[in-house]
C-alpha cells in the first residue's frame, strides 16, 4: 500500500494498447470499496469509450483554458496544455467520476450534517481507485481545468449530479520516478513539518512522542523507505499481463 501511494503518478502518455474489462472492474471494485457516512455511497463511474465524446471533451478543454488565458505563457505552459489536450483522445478509457448529492446518510449516523460530506467520500473513492490502478500498473491522469457544467452537459448528467473528478486512464511505458512537475522544475511537495501541528493551530512543537511503539516506529520507516525499495513484489513500472 505505501509503495502504491509513494508512486502514485498523474500521467500524459498512455499506450493504445486496451485495458480489460477484467482489469477496469477490479481497479473500480477497490474504488467502490471507500468509506462512506451510513454507506451513502454517492459516488457513480462513467466509463468513456466514445470518440465523439472524448472529442468534445476536448474541445471543451481547449475552450476552457483560452477563456482563462492559459496556454498563453511560457514553453513549459504550452507543453503541458498540448500533453493534456491530446491524452483525452489517445488514452483508451475516459473516466467520470461523480457524486450524487441526493444519496444522504439516515440522520441517525449525521445528525448535524458536515456540509459537502457526499464529495468528500466521492474523493475517498476516486482516490482509491487511483491507487488500485497504480498497485495493476494501469496509469491515471485527473483532467483540471474543466468546466464541470459544460462537461456535465456532455455526458448529459441529470440534474443533482456532480462532477468531481474526469480521469484518463491505460497502460503506459513506464512510470516516472518522481512527479511530473517535479522533473519540469515547476512545483514540488511540501515538507510534512511544514503542514503539521500539535494540539492547535501553528504549535509546531510536540510535548511528548515517547508512546509511539514499535508498530508506530515500523511503519514510519516502511514509509520512508517506500520510495526506494525494490523488492519482487514492488510495484510495476511497466503493466503486467492481465
């Protein structure tokens, strides 16, 4: 499981060679398996084979993001607009994930209702199956820079049902060894220190770690090593026979 979170890649280039039928069901079965308030269990698939479709969807990509005026910056900026624009029709599977804002919990299990909370688990979800497609091989890219009403029409998604999340999935050469951005030189990951407080808000000092055991202590060094460990069950960089 840490290998399948340390590895975890948002990918542009994808093989035309098709993912199964077999493979796509187990990797949405594991997405299906999320936690959920009183098992609302919001979340819907939309698995998108369609030419015409994804052509739309890019077209509307493209729309979107002249609108905003990206693409209109530097060479780095118009490479990652192109890579993005094109994998929505060369990736064998576009992928909907959306959320059904009226399948609530019973009041029993949330009776003052987090706002949001149906999203939040759809999140739960589309995470999952982003990791699961990871532990098969299979890679993942989550499409940004959408307009969710314009892609909802589209699809022809019914009134009451969000958008969260418009993947490209499929097999790929291989998986990098670090993020896309980081290798570009554009952003990189925080420092867990830098995101992480004790008991309130900006108390980055802790009073007392002296009752982490050695369960605690192992697995912060599976953790560390994850990244670096190559073992005959790490996982894949290339995709395994399915």
């Amino acid at each position: 499981m840490y290998e399948a979170i340390y590895r975890r890649r948002d990918m542009r280039r994808f093989l035309t060679r098709p993912v199964s039928d077999k493979l796509l069901r187990r990797i949405l079965r594991a997405a299906h398996q999320a936690g959920s308030v009183g098992l609302m269990q919001p979340w819907n698939f939309m698995i998108i084979r369609d030419l015409d479709i994804k052509h739309r969807v890019k077209e509307e990509f493209l729309r979107a993001n002249q609108e905003a005026g990206r693409g209109a910056g530097d060479e780095q900026q118009r490479l990652a607009q192109n890579l993005t624009s094109e994998v929505i029709e060369q990736a064998p599977i576009n992928l909907a994930v959306t959320c059904d804002r009226s399948r609530r919990s019973p009041p029993v299990f949330d009776p003052q209702a987090l706002l949001d909370r149906e999203l939040f688990v759809t999140c739960c979800a589309l995470q999952n199956l982003w990791l699961a497609a990871r532990a098969e091989g299979v890679g993942v890219g989550w499409i940004n820079n959408l307009d969710p009403s314009a892609v909802a029409e589209i699809l022809g998604l019914p009134a009451g049902i969000v958008l969260v999340g418009y993947l490209c999935m499929g097999h790929v050469a291989r998986f990098t060894d670090a993020p896309t951005l980081d290798t570009a030189g554009g952003e990189s990951r925080l420092s867990l220190e830098s995101v992480l407080f004790y008991d309130r808000w900006g108390n980055r000092t802790a009073e007392d770690r002296t009752d982490e055991g050695p369960s605690d202590r192992g697995l912060k060094e599976h953790a560390a090593d994850a990244p670096s460990r190559r073992t005959s069950r790490s996982l894949p960089r290339r995709p395994r026979g399915t």
